[in-house]
C-alpha cells in the first residue's frame, strides 16, 4: 500500500467568510475553503494526519469561529491527528482556530498570542465639523446610528459595544483553557493583547514544541501511529464559479483601499485580529 500521507493544509491571509473576502486587495483564507480540504483529508484512507500550516494574523469572530469547530468535527468524525505548524505570524484568531488541533508546533521567532477582542471605528466627527460636512440621520430607534463616523460615542454606546467586546473575549478564554488545559485566572493573565514569540508562547504553554514544517509533519506521522509517511500539500485551485465571482464582484475603490491599509474602519465589528 505504501506509505501513508500527511496532509499540509495552508491556512494563510485574513480569515474571513467568503463574501467579505470576494474583491479585496489582502491574502485571505475561508471558512468553507478550510472544510472542503478537511473533507477531502477525511475521505481519503491513505491520508493519516493533517498539518495546518498558519500563517494569519487572525480576523472575523464568525469565520474563525466556523473554522475552530470545522476542525474540531473532523478530529471527532475521523480520529486523525490534527497538527498546527506555524509560520511567521499565527496572532489572535491565528491562535485561536490553532487551539484546535491535537499539537501546535512553533518556530521560535513565531509572532502569536495578541489574544484577545479588538473592536474599531474610525470617527471623522471634528474633521466634518471643520469642513462643514453634516449627516442627516433619520433613524428609528436610539441606537439604530450606533458607531457613526460623524458623531462622537456616547458614554452608553461605549458600554453597549464594550459588552460585545467583553462576551467575545469571554468565549477566546474558554477556548484557550478548553485546548490548551490551561486554568482559566491564568489564560486572562497572560491574554492581555501582547505578542508573544515563538519561545515566550512555549514557555506559557500556548505551543507544545519548535520545530518547522518537516517536523510538525514528523510529529503528524507519530501521533499516527506511523514513521513511513509522504507529505502532500493541498492546494485550493479556484472553482470556475469563483472565478466568475471574483470577475463580477464590484472591487474596492481606491479610497477604501487605502484606508484598509491604513488600518482605518468604518463597519463596526468585533476582530480578533494582530494589527502591528
């Protein structure tokens, strides 16, 4: 029969679901992308543990919640190891879908940790006012505006989205000490929002091992129970409806992209995200 495989399944660029990812200018890996490599893993008999090669600095609550639990089922429905090797920078929501898996294996100048919630909204109140831009707002309820650009926050709005805020990081603690077997008083220790090194993260116990690629291979291939493996790397070519999608999604305009670059946010939403 030959040797068994292990497969490497990238997991590289922003996680985000696959509308938010059509048309934008950043790397971006999905939900749905992540599940249909996994499946194909999983219905392969000759594959016998995946590696994840993550390389993210994070992202959407939703998406990376999506692909926690898709891993999750996996090691559940097929008994196979999961391995996560990481790359370069695997922060936040990185981290997070990376608790998932049976090992994690770092580098030593890994970026990781940066755990927890960040939720931004860029506000052009003073600058509207200085150059005489106003927003007509007719609104149905108080907070149907909440986190306009032209106005400054209220005290209230504040506490609304810090509510938000503090039941995600809620849900990141438990899934840290869920997967790592970390108590939960010391995960919100050490998950204040720093960047950890490959080397600091092994020392809290959020990685298991360094090691590269070839070596979270190796330790794929022992957890399953065999030494006599061939890496193979899957590699998600573009379905024709993608193509056309991607052809017939209206892209970014200039200013917008300058602003995702920039780090500037008009859509209020909860990331777990590193942004340096």
């Amino acid at each position: 029969d030959g040797p068994e495989k292990v497969a490497v399944v990238p997991v590289e660029g922003t996680i985000a679901s696959a509308d938010d990812s059509l048309g934008g200018t950043q790397p971006t890996v999905t939900p749905e992308g992540l599940s249909d490599a996994l499946r194909q893993a999983g219905g392969d008999p000759n594959v016998a543990a995946v590696v994840l090669e993550v390389n993210s600095p994070g992202g959407g609550v939703t998406a990376s919640d999506e692909m926690h639990q898709s891993i999750l089922d996996f090691r559940e429905t097929t008994g196979k190891p999961v391995v996560v090797s990481m790359g370069d920078v695997a922060a936040s929501r990185g981290y997070y879908i990376s608790t998932a898996a049976d090992r994690i294996v770092a580098n030593e100048t890994t970026l990781t940790g940066s755990l927890g919630v960040i939720f931004e909204i860029t506000n052009f109140a003073e600058a509207a006012d200085k150059y005489g831009i106003k927003q007509v707002v007719i609104k149905s309820g108080k907070y149907k505006d909440i986190g306009s650009a032209f106005r400054e926050m209220t005290p209230e709005e504040r506490g609304i989205f810090q509510s938000i805020v503090d039941e995600s990081y809620s849900q990141f603690v438990d899934v840290i000490s869920d997967g790592r077997g970390i108590p939960e008083e010391r995960v919100r220790e050490i998950a204040d929002g720093r960047v950890y090194s490959g080397a600091q993260a092994e020392e809290l116990g959020l990685v298991d091992s360094f090691g590269d690629l070839d070596e979270a291979s190796a330790t794929a291939g022992r957890l399953a129970h065999t030494n006599d493996i061939t890496v193979v790397r899957y590699i998600q070519e573009p379905t024709l409806a993608d193509t056309v999608l991607a052809r017939l999604a209206p892209q970014e305009p200039q200013a917008q992209q300058i602003m995702d670059a920039a780090g500037l946010n008009l859509e209020p939403k909860p990331y777990y995200l590193y942004r340096p």
